[in-house]
C-alpha cells in the first residue's frame, strides 16, 4: 500500500516518517547513530528529518526538495511511504510524490496553522484521484496539548477540505518530533480517544484493480520478432480472454483475440486488469501503438475535443492557440488549447480572471480548458476509467501539465451508431460495387484535392473531370460552393461547422465511389483530422489526398473572388490562411506545385497516379 | 493479483515503454541479481526476446567468477553482450588498488567513465539500469526515466514531473535518459522473485565452505563477503526477513564521506 504525506512547507511531514520509520523498528542498523554524527560534525541539531532528506542541499537547508520512497511494517502489512516537499517552488515533484499514491496523510502544523500550501495540496489530491485521507494535527507540543486549538484546526479544516470534495477518516493530534501518537497513545493527549497514526494507516483501504469496468487494453507496441505478431500492452481495465472481439479506437478495426502471450508463464486464456501481457488476433487487421482495444458494447470515446481540468506546472505559462502534445494512455497526438473556461487559485479557489476572457494558466494554477487535437484521440471521463481519462501536455521536450477528462456532451458516435444499427440496416441493392466497377473498367474512389483557397483546385477538378469524362469514365465533382448552397446550407465556417461539412461531403462521396464513380472534392478542407476521418472511412487505398499546394504569397496575389482582400480588411472572418489556420497533409498521395505547374500538368500527373492506382486494381488496365 | 506480479507487470510495460521511445538503448548488466533479474524481465516484455544490446562495465577488478558466469548466459541465452573498459586508465594504473586513486576516483573513472566512453561510441540515449530505491539514499529520489546531460550530470535538483506513466522521453541532443524499471522494488522482492521464477543466480551470492556470501557484488577490492550459512535462496529470504543491515554495508566507496555517493551519483554513477 502506497502512502503519501503532504502539507505545507516545514510542517513536519520528514519528520514525521524518520520517526515513524524509528518507533516501528524499520530502520537500518546504525543509519540513524550516522546521521547523528553527521550532524554533530556539522555542528548542527539532529533531524528525524534527515532520514528523507537524503541529498546534501536539502539537509543543508533544512527542506525537502524531491520526493522520496521508503519501505515499512506495520503488524498489519507492508506499506511504500512517499515523502512529499511542502515548498510551492516544488509542486511538481510534490505531483509525482503523491500521483502514485493510494492514500495521503496530510500534516497542517498546530502552532502556524493551515498554510497555502495546506490547502492547495487537498485540492491536487483530488485532482490526481485520491480519495482516502487522514489530517495529522502536528507540532501539539507547541501548543501545550491544548484541544481547543486542535478543535480550531479540525472545524476550519473540513470545511476546506468538503470544499474541495474530500473527507478526513480522522484528525489526529500528534508530536511527530517527540513520536506522540504515532504508534501508541501519547499520555500528554489524554483526550484523544481516536486511532493513532499506525492505526489509522492500517484502517485504510488497499485500491482494488478495476476489474468490474469495462475493457481497456492499452496497445504500446506490435512485435514481430519471430512468427507471431504480437500486440502487446496493458490491461487498464476490466478484462479479456481468448474468443472475445475487440474493437480498437482510434480507428475502429475490429478482430477477435485469438491468444494471450506471456513468456515463461503458466498458460492462461485470460488477462485482468493491471496485466502487461500480449495478444494475437485472428483477422489481419491494422493496429499501432496509442491503440485502446475494448469491447464492442463499451467502447471509449473517439473525438479531436475534449473538455479537461489541468495542472500547469511549466516554466512558461499555458497559452491558447500554443502547439502542444498530449499524451494519453500509449496515444501522443499535437494540439492546441481552443478556450481557456476559467482559471483557478487552488490554494483559494478564487476565480482568476474573467471566466472565458483569460488566454493562459500560469505555473501552479489549475484551468478548465478545451483541448483540440490534430487527429482523434480515444479516451473517457477520468471519474469513469481513470486510466484512460488523464494525460500529460508536453511542451517542447517536457512534460509541464496535468490534467483529467471532465463531463461534457460528447458524442458517442460509435455507441450511437451500434445502437442505431439496431434498427438500421444497409440496404444491399441488386446490383454489387464490384459488378459496377467491371463494367465501368475502373474502382471506384475518392479523389480528394485539399489546399488554399485559390490554390487551383476547381480550375483542376474540372479540367481533370472533362479529361475522364471524354475517356468514357465515370467522374464527378463536388465543389465548395455548390454544397455550402443546399447539403450544408445550415453550416458557417467555426471549427465545428468546418468539421461538419467535410463529414457530410466524406458520406457523400464515399457513397458515390461506392457506385464506382471517381469522385473529385475541391475544398479547402484545412484539418488534417477531417481529412483523416473521411481516410478512415474509405477502404484502404480508395482515399487519394491530392496536396494542391501553392504558397499564400500567390494565392493572394490571385485572388479570383477578392477573398484574401475581405479578409484582409476583416470583412471575412475565420479565412484560412488569413485568420485560421491551414494543416497541410503530412503524407498526401499526391502533392501539386500550381506556382510551378500548369494545369495541364497537373491533370496528367493525377491521371497518371489513376492508372497506376486501376492497374493495381485490376483487368481492365490502362482504360483511364 | 499478488504482489510480485504487480511489480512485475509494472517493470514490463516500462521496459515496452522504453523500448518504443529509444531507438539506440541498451541495458547495463553487472551480473549481479538486479540486473540478471532485470534481464529477465525483458524476455518477459519481449516474448522471449532481447532487442537490444547489454553493456557490462568491466573494471578489470571483478570477482573473475563473475566474467565466467556472465559468458555462460550470453551463448545460454543468445544476448548480445558490449563489453566496456576505461583502457587509458587502467594502462596507466591510476586505480585504487594500486593505490594511485581514492575508491571514489576509481569509481569515477572505471564505472562512470567507461560508461560515458561506451555511451558515445555507439550513441546510445537510452540506458537501462537496475537500480532500486530501497538500496540507498539518493537512488531513493530517483524517475523511472531520469534525464542525464551531455556532461552525465544528474540534476536532482530539477526533475521532470512524473505522473501515470507518463514518461519523460523528450531531451536535448548529446543527452541520455536512464531508464529504472526495478526502482519500485525491494531486495526480498528480488530474491522472492528469483525464487518465484527460478533464475539462475552467479553462485557468489551463496554461502560458501568458510560460511560467507556475498550480498552486493562489485569490484574485489572494495567489496567484502558476509558471514552468512544461506546456501539456498530460500535461505537468503529467510536471512533478509530477519535482517536490519543495509544491503551496501559491504560496499567500501559508499562510505568515504557524509556524501561521497550523492556526488558520485550526481556525476552520473548509476
Ligand atoms: N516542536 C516540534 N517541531 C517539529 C515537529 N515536527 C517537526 N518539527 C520541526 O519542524 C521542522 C520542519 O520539519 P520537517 O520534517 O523538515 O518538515 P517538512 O514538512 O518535511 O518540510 P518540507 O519537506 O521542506 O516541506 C524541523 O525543524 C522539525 O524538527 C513537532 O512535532 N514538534
Ligand atoms: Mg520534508
């Protein structure tokens, strides 16, 4: 059982564990003799404290800077005692003390009283899911014993604490430099009739893996270091066996276990929570670290938004609109914060700020934000499957927050659609996609040109289509504006709206190569998380990006409608480019440089790309 | 599930996790019962498998026991052994025991320096190591991925947070992350485990005729036997349960001064 002890600076929390580790017999012969000498070479008093304190510039200064673990025996069982610094200045080390943590033991200093860092440390608890606490009232020789300051302490205390949303099992009075209370009852507390430390620790409860939950198997890697191809990970949550079909977000591939791989143990056929194990699966299917494997009735949700409360422990502060990664689960994806809905002083609770006009959270603030990511992330409520519902931003090369997934109204898109497909079935005609296709000479397939406005890729999109019309092909186009007047007429052009559109061109034109047509889009399409959602619901290969790219300077310079000028002059809001931004695609099929190439070119170049792409496909070669 | 299963299970999705995030890793084997225990861990995350190199820092002054032993499991096991040697120093001879240097030098040089030589040569950055919190003080303060720079140095100071597995495995070039999946064990969990698993430990470990062991190994000079009757590992456990000596009592280079090993640490000793 894993024991953190927080509270504010100098409180007494080394202390406390020095002599814990003392009065329960857990020290190493002579470690204590030593330090005694040392510190009477040093000429200075002896600390219970340097026991923690094991680098050389925390004893000097009296303070503990970096966390520490240590081993010990109660009667009852084995506990790892994890030593906290209470000084601001190393809250992030405090983070990593207590984010292991089963329980807290929380020290507030009788004679000073609850302290900044007293309250702030509650509130990270909380943050990092602990949720069993016990309050030690310390330093009572200070203060004579004397219950009425305990009681003090005790009603402001809790209040705090309720405030916060944690309860106290206890509130112990305690001397941890003259060991009152910690593992018998002290004679100068006579009315204290509660546990004592020990005893209080032994009451706490040991956190039980979370079996009952629903699936997640973390996928870190896939190996393949000799006939098998093993998926191997860790199980989160919930549980597998051989036979199961797991469905794997992002992505949505599907396949059923086929084994569970362990190496030198005995044979099993299932896997529980908190196992790394590895699996094979018995369809050929795609799937790649950051993967999260569950089970079809229970899935995760699978967004490139989510709402969060975070921890901002960076050296610069946390800004909107910054590039940052996530890292949730095995998944890293880069984003962006999109709002900032407030900023919190956790040592006060006050607001900072005007809720919804702050665009940073300082360093020890907490904030409730918006997170966008550039491709879908898998994830849930981290008060549902706490494994999967918090994750760490990463600036440049360090890890400078945390945080937790909180309650919004996300779409379940895959739960909604296995519910709807219930009800709903795909109409399977008379007539197959592939019956089409022969007779049409081709595949059928998405064309989809992405790039600036005024890039080019009407004038190219209409040309190529011309080009394979005359060839006898089936081809059409869909264009911005053509849809923006009726399929889409009820979108503008905010994020969300953006994302829309494309889905429903991506529905459209996925339905149209399904009748074995060549289907050219030309739109702007600026995510490359859109882009990827319409990849993703195309079969493999039949999704062609085609990269109309030509630099700003010269779409400007263009400007066929007078566009770039509007929003110049801000009559245009949200212009890609201007005032939104553009994702260029990272690995397009193909990519076009209209500053260098004439249409032409750039219609013989995707013809070319057809060719190849229908001679793969099949008999009819070359009648592109 | 029990608890050397979940220190297991812990160990393993950090050597996957490392294994993912390092192209050029290797892992530091002494022979000793950490890291064979460490080692094997590994095959247990790669099915079997070692997918990368083993350093072993060779002083010239191990028990030669050791450099036999440690033949034998390579060609057992199939690994890929690199073998580093601070040669200049030892040409030289400024070593302790021929007592040219302080056992804190010679730590310095053979150990910490060997490894700096063997890290650049084959730019690894990436290295695991087997150490424990529960062996000594400083090791206490330890990350599972703990950041050394260009020079080795360990910043204690200033660590990266480290929270839900999330790991520090971005850094500057020339850097290099240690990597300790064993920290959040103890050394009964060592043994218990060795027992559990059944695997094969250099017999120095066990009492010999003249009823002494060891129970840390090192270099000769500076590491001393204990008086010890376990001939088992079993017995070992039982000795430990029973015990209240710290594991490094027999290891000399610790002791030279109130911080002799803090500052060997910080210069990037393991
Ligand atoms: N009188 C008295 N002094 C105490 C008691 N507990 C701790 N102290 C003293 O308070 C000072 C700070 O104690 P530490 O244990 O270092 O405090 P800490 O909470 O670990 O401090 P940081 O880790 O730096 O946040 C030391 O000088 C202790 O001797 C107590 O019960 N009574
Ligand atoms: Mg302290």
């Amino acid at each position: 059982m894993k024991i953190v002890i927080v509270g504010h600076v100098d409180h007494g929390k080394s202390t406390l564990i020095g002599r814990l580790l003392h009065d329960s017999g857990s020290l190493p012969e002579g470690r204590v003799e030593q330090l005694r000498q040392a510190a009477a070479r040093r000429r200075v008093p002896f600390e219970w404290a340097n026991l923690m304190d094991s680098l050389q510039a925390e004893r000097d200064q009296n303070i503990s800077i970096e966390t520490t673990q240590i081993w010990f025996h109660s009667a009852v069982r084995e506990y790892v005692i994890i030593d906290a610094p209470g000084h601001k200045e190393f809250l992030k080390n405090m983070v990593t003390g207590a984010a292991s943590a089963d329980a807290a033991l929380l020290l507030v200093d009788a004679h000073e009283g609850i302290q900044e860092n007293s309250r702030r440390h509650a509130y990270l608890l909380h943050l990092l899911g602990i949720r069993q606490l016990v309050v030690l009232v310390n330093k009572m020789d200070l203060v004579r014993y004397d219950q009425e300051v305990h009681a003090r302490i005790v009603s402001e205390y809790s209040q705090w604490l309720r405030s916060v949303g944690l309860v106290s099992l206890a509130f112990i009075p305690i001397s941890a430099k003259e060991g009152d209370n910690l593992t018998s009852h002290s004679p100068s507390l006579p009315w204290w009739t509660g546990p004592t430390v020990m005893e209080a620790l032994d009451s706490l409860k040991p956190h039980l893996a979370p079996e009952s939950l629903p699936l997640r198997f973390v996928v870190q890697d896939v190996y393949r270091f000799d006939a098998r191809r093993i998926i191997a990970g860790r199980i989160e949550a919930g549980s597998l066996k051989t036979g199961d079909r797991v469905f794997f977000s992002p992505g949505g591939k599907s396949s059923e276990v086929k084994s569970i791989e362990r190496w030198a143990s005995a044979p099993n056929s299932t896997a529980e929570a908190g196992e790394s194990i590895g699996i094979t699966l018995t369809e050929q299917i795609f799937v790649e670290r950051g993967a999260i494997g569950a089970h079809v009735e229970s899935p995760p949700y699978e967004l490139t938004r989510l709402k969060a409360r975070l921890f901002w422990m960076g050296r610069r502060p946390l800004q909107l609109r910054s590039p940052y990664r996530i890292k949730l689960a095995a998944q890293e994806a880069e984003c962006e914060i999109e709002r900032i809905e407030r900023v919190l002083d956790a040592s006060t609770l006050a607001t900072v700020g005007t809720p919804g006009a702050v665009s940073k959270v300082d360093r020890h603030e907490v904030g409730e934000v918006i997170i966008r990511t550039r491709k879908p992330v898998a994830f849930d409520l981290a008060e549902e499957i706490v494994a999967t519902g918090r994750f760490v931003i990463v600036d440049g090369l360090d890890v400078a927050g945390g945080g937790i997934v909180i309650p919004d109204a996300y779409p379940r898109i895959r739960h909604d659609t296995q519910q709807k497909s219930e009800h709903i079935y795909w109409t399977h005609g008379k007539v197959t996609t592939q019956q089409r296709e022969i007779r049409n000479g081709h595949p059928g397939c998405i064309l989809w040109l992405t790039g600036l406005s005024a890039s080019g890729k009407s004038t190219i999109a209409t040309e190529l289509e011309r080009q394979l019309f005359n060839r006898g092909n089936q081809v059409c186009v869909l264009d911005g504006d053509n849809v923006r007047h009726g399929l889409c007429s009820d979108l503008g052009f905010s994020p969300e709206d953006r994302t829309e559109n494309i889905r429903r061109i991506g529905e459209v034109a996925k339905l149209l190569a399904g009748y074995g047509v060549i289907c050219v889009t030309a739109f702007i399409s600026p995510y490359r998380a859109d882009r990827d959602l319409v990849r993703k619901i195309m079969p493999e290969g039949r999704f062609i990006e085609v990269y109309i790219n030509a630099p700003i300077e010269i779409c400007e310079a263009r400007d066929p409608k007078g566009l770039y000028a509007k929003a110049r002059s801000n009559q245009i809001k949200n212009f890609t480019g201007v005032s939104a931004p553009y994702e260029a695609p990272d690995r397009p099929e193909l990519e076009l440089r209209t500053d260098i190439l004439g249409c032409e070119e750039c219609v013989s170049s995707i013809i070319e790309f057809l060719n190849a792409f229908a001679e793969a496909w099949g008999s009819n070669a070359g009648r592109i | 599930m029990d608890h050397l299963s979940k220190l297991e299970n812990q160990s393993i999705y950090i050597l996957r996790e490392a294994h993912n995030k390092f192209e050029h890793l290797a892992m530091l084997w002494s022979i000793g019962k950490d890291s064979t225990v460490l080692l094997w861990l590994a095959r247990k995350a790669f099915f079997g498998h070692v997918p990368f190199p083993l350093v072993h820092i060779d002083t010239s002054y191990k028990i030669p026991s050791m450099i036999e032993y440690r033949d034998k499991l390579v060609l057992e096991w199939g690994l890929n052994l690199v073998v580093g040697r601070n040669e200049p120093v030892l040409q030289s001879g400024v070593t302790y025991p021929n007592g040219k240097a302080t056992r804190v030098e010679c730590c310095g040089t053979l150990k910490k320096d060997a490894l700096k030589q063997v890290l650049d040569q084959h730019g690894f950055t990436g290295v695991i190591v087997g150490v424990r919190r529960d062996e000594e003080p400083t090791r206490a303060k330890e990350r599972y991925f703990s950041p050394r720079d260009k020079h080795m140095e360990w910043n204690v100071e200033d660590q990266p947070p480290e929270l839900w597995d999330q790991f520090k495995t971005d850094f500057e070039p020339g850097a290099h992350i240690r990597v300790h999946p064993l920290l959040h064990w103890t050394e009964l969990n060592v043994w218990e485990y060795i027992e559990r698993e059944n695997i094969p430990m250099i017999p120095l470990y066990f009492s010999n005729e003249q009823g002494m062991r060891y129970r840390s190994l090192g270099c000769a000079p500076c590491t001393v036997p204990i008086r010890s009757n376990a001939r088992t590992v079993r017995d070992i456990i039982e000795e430990l349960r029973a015990s209240r000596t710290p594991e490094r009592a027999g290891r000399a280079q610790d002791k030279e001064s109130e911080d002799a090993f803090e500052k060997l640490r910080r210069d990037g000793y393991m």
